[in-house]
C-alpha cells in the first residue's frame, strides 16, 4: 500500500482517472451529505425566538399597544435583546465549531490515476478505491479487493463488541472502525445510499451527553409552563372583577389589562434559558481559541462532574513521538551462531521501510536502510497477538521475521525475558525481534510464536514524557479526581513512567486480569496497568461507572476509540487517529495535555455560575407568581406598574446575571444542582413576596396609587438587591462596582425627570420612605438569614 502522493507498483490497481472522477462528480455519485456538527440558522432562530416564554411576553406586548400606552411595553426589549444575544452568540459558536471541525474531521486514502491521495469522505466517489489502514474509519460503503490480517470493528452497526475478521470480496460498511490490518476496497455506495455517511453521526445519533444543568433548567421549564397557564387565567379574571367593581368604564378595562401584564412580566424568567446558553457557548469559543475543540456544548459542563480520569499513556503522558535507541543482540542457545549484525541490520531496514509500516517501525527509518528484499506477506501487529510478522524474499531466500511484545515472544526464553524486562524498567520500551518458522499469514491466529521461533535481539526505543504532564496530573490530584493510566505497552514501562510522574505503582499486568472479579478487585487498589487491551479499557470503564463514578478517557490510538466512545466524557488528541476524534467529545487540537485544567477551570464556571443567576430570576418568578394570585384573590390593584417591574428587573437581575454567568468561578462541583436551586430561590422569593405584600398593604391605605407603587418599588428593589448580594458573594472589587453601580442606577431613576416621568415614579416623602426601606431592610435580613440557614445545612452552593 503506497503512501499519499506515491505511484502505485506493478501489480497494483491504479484506481480511478480524474475524468472517471469528474463524470461521477457530475452525475452526483459522491458522498455528499449533512455532516454538519452544529445546529442549522433555521434551528438557531427557531429556538432562540419561537419559545413558550417569548410567546407570553410578545402577547403581553401586544395588549400594551393595544391598550396605548407604550412605555410599559418596556419588558419587550428583553425579549428582543436576549433573542438577539441568543441567536449571535449561537452563530458565533457555530462558525467557530465548524471552523475547528474542519481540522480534526476524518479522512480518507483513495488511489487515484496510480496514485495515493487522501480526501475528505464527501470527496469519495462511486467506484473509488479506498485505501483502509488501522485506525482509519471507514467512509462508504465498500467491497473489498484484497485484505492482510484485517479486523474490523462494527458494534456501532450491529452492537457486536469483538471486532470481525474480514477478507476478499467481504462487504465493509461505512461507520466501521479499521482493527489491524490493511486492505484495498472498491467503494458500492456513496452519500445517502451508503449504510451511514460518518462515525460521528451514527455515534451522536446513539449517545448524548448528560448534562444535570440542562436536566435541571428543563425541569424548571416545565413546571413552571404547568403553572403559568392556570394562574394567567387566575390573574385575568381577579382583575376584570377587581377593576369592574368600580365601574365598567374603557380606563378601568385599560388600567385591568395593565395590572395583567405586569403579574405576568414578573412571572418569567426571561434570560433564564439565554444565560445558560450563552455561559455555555462563551466557554466554547474561548476554549476553541486555544484549540480545544467542544463537539457538544454539555461537554464543557461534564468535565466539572468526572472524579475518575482514565488514561493511555503513548501520545497521552509521553508525546508519542518514538525513538529508537539501540539494538541489544541476545546470546544464541548452545550449538547455534549467532545472527549476524548485517542481517539484523537488513530485516530492521525491511521493516522500517515496508509501506505499511506503524509509528515504532518508522522510527527505525533513519538508522536502517532497505537492501532491496521484497515483501511477501504481512501480518500487522494488533493488541490481541502483540507481535507483528514479515516475510521476505532476500535473494531468493524466504525468511519470517517477528517484532513485538517480549512477553510473548520470548515466553520460553527467561534470561532474554529478563533482560528485556530490565531495559523496560529503566523506562525504555522494549520489543523482541526474532526469525519465526512459516509464512506471516500462519501466525494470524496465535498468541505466541510457537515452535521454530529463534529470538535474535530486543530493539530498545525511548519515548518522550511531556513536561506538561506532570503539573497536569498534580493538579488532577489536587481536585480530587484520581487519574487512571491504561496502557498496552509492557507494565515495566508504564510503571516506570508512571514513577517518574508521581503517580503510585507498580502497575498491574492487565493481560492476567481474565474476570470482572479480578477487574473490580485490582480497580480497588492499582490506578497504574499494562498489556491493557481494547476491550479492557471499555471494561475499566463502565465498571468505574457501575461503581457510580463521573469517568472521563483520554486516548489518540484506534484502541482508545470504544472506551473514549463509552467514557462519560471522552477526549481526544489532536494527533488522534480519525476514529478516536470521531467519537470523542473534546479534541485537544494541538494535544496540549495541560489545556485539561483550562477546560475544567471552564466547566466549574459553567455549573457554578449558571446555579448562581438560576437564583436570580428564579426568585423573581416566585415572587412574580405569588404576588399575582394574592392580588387576584385580594382583588387588589397590582403593586407596580409593567415598567416599573422591568426597572427592578434589569437592574437587580438582569445586568448583574450577565456578568456573574461569566465571571470567574472554580467553585468544585457538587451534585444536587436542581435542588439547590429551589432551596434557595423558594423560600427568597416567598420572603420577596412577603416584603411587598407588606408595603403595599399598609400604604395603599395612605398614600394615592401612584406614590404607593413608588415606595413598593424601593421596597421590592432592596430586597432584590439583597438577593444580589448574597449570590455575588465572596465579594470583590468588581462585584462590589456590580452593586454599586446598579444602586446608583435605581437612585438616578427616581431623581432625573426624564427617567422619572417614563417609569412614573413619585419622589416619596419622608414618612412613607421610611416606612418602604425599613420593610425592605426586613426583607433583606430575612434573606441572609434564610442564605445562612440554609448554606450551614448544605443546601445551597459553598462559596467560591
């Protein structure tokens, strides 16, 4: 199998010409599809204008005109602002997503006019030969032409975990994931005629990120749509009779409909749904301009809720960067000569320069030069067999030669065994290399060489540690979250890297590990294993899960890809293979294992913030609620006025819940988020209500309506502002502005004419402002007295 851009041997297919291309371009046989990873406009502007709660208020906007007096309509900007936030900010994350999409989509070699070159999967046409390789995806339908050792995983198709052996003329389907082995196939079926366009979609198709804020905000939702409907009809109708008692006249109608919108204004939490949205897709971007690409919003909140942190250790822990070191020749058994150095040094050069070389071979590439022996068969290395096996034709000279695991080739071999054992525990990685009996292809279904195998020496390579490795594991431990290394390299190794990284050993040999029970005993006490094989890792998995942990899994290789898939949150290298990133939730673009804290200090800000203004305007929908029905059952006139309502609104939740949803916040993550909430935002708002109903009470009996509803005001805003306080706590300076600042605002609206006359606000005289803050300051005691209660008992957020 060539290499992109190589021209193809004698004997090879040369695949399609470009005018074959072109033709099936024309006449629509490519593999074109929607494989958008984002929302369309059309969704984007149907979610952010067309919902329930916009619906009631442009209602209510629409009686406000019809009733002449526009400046109560003011509650109607919120919904075109936050509309308008919603939707740019969405497209903005759009862009970016797919702009960082592009760089980790998968892709595709096809031989094209003798030669190898690599397309995106849409760029696949009808008849087109597919070059398949370990870990590549596979992206249309295809038959295949010739195949060598190949395994092919399709549970994302058939839910059949153990990967299925496939030969010539055998069918593979798009949505598979390429084992081992290597093959040519002849695409069948392209774009909507194939079985399943991309990986990405079939797997998004089956699995959804949990988000508890999601979960939380649409229970919310949902509760409050029952309620809303009944007490609308409550308010309407307490009106109607509260205003016809004193006549029939169109004013009193007017003045009716009024006092309904504005029990229905205070009823909605407004920016609820945008500021979830927005804190998530402002931590998307921001994370995305340091190439780490979100492919599902929730992700971001996810990593705030995982406790176990699984991960590989090649291109993980170590850059994956291979380097070969030296070649320790093993002493032959008594009567027999040893190989010969210019041998060894042939057979290095044939197999470094074979076309269908991996990472470990090709580092061999420039210290061993091919001498022009040909290859007869091979049999790529999988986890299953650890060794690979190559035969060569060497001047007439047929000869089988095995690289891999020592474990498994130098089984019966314990002085070399225990050499390479050595060199693995210095850290180095260590494979055997001997000459086996037979051809490649009949080592296709053992685990060890068998009879005939003569081992010659160990190749000892060394792999680079990442100096962000260990900060980054330090941090992890901090937090709290216990890290997980499952690798397929030799245990030695791993635990000898593991050491250097602080984290506790030794690792455990995963391959003796055969039963759940050995598994679940081993989890309980080793965090550090070896010999891990595909199925293993997805078997740590969801035992973790089993065990009720939050589990997230970092991986590049094919072999990480199912237990990444299956992971609660699942993280990819940038250098990930195409079905590792397609199946993750998080890339990290440019395989910066340090950007993980960034993404978490992102995620508690998230889930901490969110809860934070969730308070906010859920507090005000109780006390919107409850003042509507008291009013109605009292058939009193409604204590404010639509735009007084928004005035105390904006300033006290608002502004300030726009910049707490995007402050600060590493608050670590605690679960119970919906109860949190409402034992909070319950009792604050009957506290609220309780404030208001109070004030109104004592001085509609005193004072005319309109100077009433100015003091009921002062009074509903201290208590908001207290409301305020306690959530933006611990202070700083900038929260401390925040309060000051919306203050201030509040006291300009009652001093200016301007803004006086537009809220219909009356400067208070001294006995009824007193009476109206006194009740206010009530209120707010109550409040912090409530907010201690309650955080001494658990049930709301600890500080940051």
């Amino acid at each position: 199998m060539a290499a992109p851009g190589e021209r193809v041997g004698a004997g090879e297919a040369p695949g399609l010409s470009a005018e074959e291309v072109a033709e099936r371009v024309a006449r629509g046989q490519t593999n074109e599809q929607d494989s958008s990873l984002s929302r369309s406009v059309s969704s984007i502007l149907r979610e952010n204008v067309l919902t329930f709660f916009n619906g009631i208020l442009t209602a209510c906007f629409i009686a406000v005109l019809l009733l002449g007096d526009l400046g109560d309509g003011l509650f109607f900007g919120i919904v075109v602002v936050n509309s308008l936030i919603g939707i740019v900010q969405e497209l903005r994350a759009k862009r970016s997503l797919e702009r960082l999409a592009l760089l980790s989509a998968p892709e595709t070699a096809v031989r094209r006019g003798g030669a190898v070159v690599v397309v995106r999967p849409e760029q696949i046409v009808l008849d087109d030969l597919m070059l398949l390789r370990p870990g590549d995806q596979v992206t249309a339908d295809a038959t295949l032409g010739s195949a060598s050792d190949l395994l092919v995983d399709e549970s994302m198709l058939t839910g059949e975990s153990e990967p299925v052996a496939k030969h010539a003329g055998d069918t593979v389907l798009s949505g598979s994931l390429v084992v081992s082995g290597t093959a040519e196939a002849t695409v069948t079926a392209v774009g909507a005629d194939s079985y399943a366009n991309t990986l990405t979609r079939e797997i998004k198709r089956h699995s959804v990120v949990y988000s508890e804020l999601r979960a939380a905000t649409t229970r919310i939702l949902v509760y409050l749509t029952w309620l809303l409907l009944p007490i609308i009809a409550i308010v309407v109708i307490g009106r109607v009779i509260a205003y016809s008692g004193d006549g029939t006249s169109p004013e009193d109608f007017r003045q009716a409909g009024i006092d309904t919108v504005a029990a229905v204004v205070g009823m909605i939490p407004e920016g609820l749904v945008l500021l979830t949205s927005l804190a998530f897709g402002v931590a998307v971007i921001q994370l995305g301009r340091q190439k780490v690409l979100v492919q599902e919003l929730a992700a971001v909140e996810v990593l705030a809720r995982v406790d176990v942190l699984c991960l590989d250790k090649t291109g993980t822990l170590t850059t994956g960067e291979i380097g070969f070191e030296r070649l320790v020749t093993i002493e032959p058994p008594a009567g027999e000569p040893p190989f010969a150095d210019a041998e060894l040094d042939a057979v290095l050069g044939l197999i470094a320069h074979d076309v269908a070389a991996n990472q470990t071979a090709l580092a061999l590439r420039t210290h061993f030069d091919a001498d022009g022996g040909t290859v007869l068969e091979r049999l790529p290395f999988n986890s299953r067999r650890a060794f690979s096996a190559v035969t060569f034709d060497r001047d007439g000279i047929r000869e089988t030669w095995l690289l891999g695991a020592p474990e498994r080739l130098l089984e019966g071999f314990p002085d070399a065994l225990a050499a390479a054992q050595g060199i693995a525990s210095g850290g180095r990685r260590a494979l055997a290399l001997g000459r086996g009996a037979g051809l490649a292809s009949d080592y296709s279904e053992r685990v060890t060489p068998g009879e005939g195998f003569r081992p010659a020496a160990i190749a000892v390579f060394h792999e680079t540690v990442r100096t962000d490795a260990r900060p980054t594991l330090d941090y992890f431990d901090e937090q709290g979250v216990r890290v997980v290394v499952l690798s397929g390299d030799n245990p030695v190794t791993v635990g000898a890297i593991a050491g250097e990284l602080g984290l506790p050993g030794p690792a455990r040999d995963a391959s003796t590990l055969v039963s759940d029970e050995e598994l679940v005993e081993a989890l309980g006490g080793t965090s550090v294993y070896g010999r891990v094989a595909p199925e293993q890792k997805r078997r740590v998995v969801h035992q973790l899960q089993a065990d009720g942990h939050t589990v997230a899994m970092t991986g590049d290789g094919v072999n990480d890809a199912m237990a990444v898939k299956d992971a609660d949150l699942g993280i990819a290298m940038g250098n990930a293979t195409p079905a590792t990133r397609a199946v993750s939730r998080i890339v990290l673009l440019e395989g910066r294992f340090d950007r993980l804290p960034t993404v978490l200090d992102y995620a508690r800000r998230v889930i901490a913030n969110v809860e934070r203004v969730s308070n906010l305007f859920l507090t005000k929908t109780v006390y919107g609620i409850v003042l509507a029905v008291v009013v109605a059952v009292l058939l009193w006139r409604f204590p404010f006025l639509p735009r007084q309502m928004t005035l105390v609104s904006t300033l006290a939740i608002g502004i300030p819940s726009f910049f707490l949803a995007l402050a600060p916040n590493r608050r670590r993550y605690r679960p119970g988020v919906l109860k949190r909430i409402l034992s909070f935002s319950i009792p604050s708002g009957l506290i609220a209500s309780a404030a208001v109903i109070a004030s109104f009470a004592v001085l509609s009996e005193l004072l005319p309506l309109d100077e009433t509803r100015s003091l009921v005001t002062i009074t509903l805003f201290i208590v908001s502002l207290w409301v305020l306080s306690v959530l933006a706590r611990p202070f700083s300076k900038a929260r401390l502005a925040l309060i000051g600042s919306v203050t201030l605002a509040f006291a300009v609206s009652f001093t200016i004419p301007i803004a006086r006359d537009f809220f219909a606000l009356e400067v208070p005289g001294l006995p009824g402002l007193g009476f109206a803050v006194g009740v206010g300051v009530v209120g707010a005691a109550g409040i912090e007295l409530w907010y201690r209660i309650a955080r001494s008992k658990g049930l709301v957020s600890d500080r940051e």
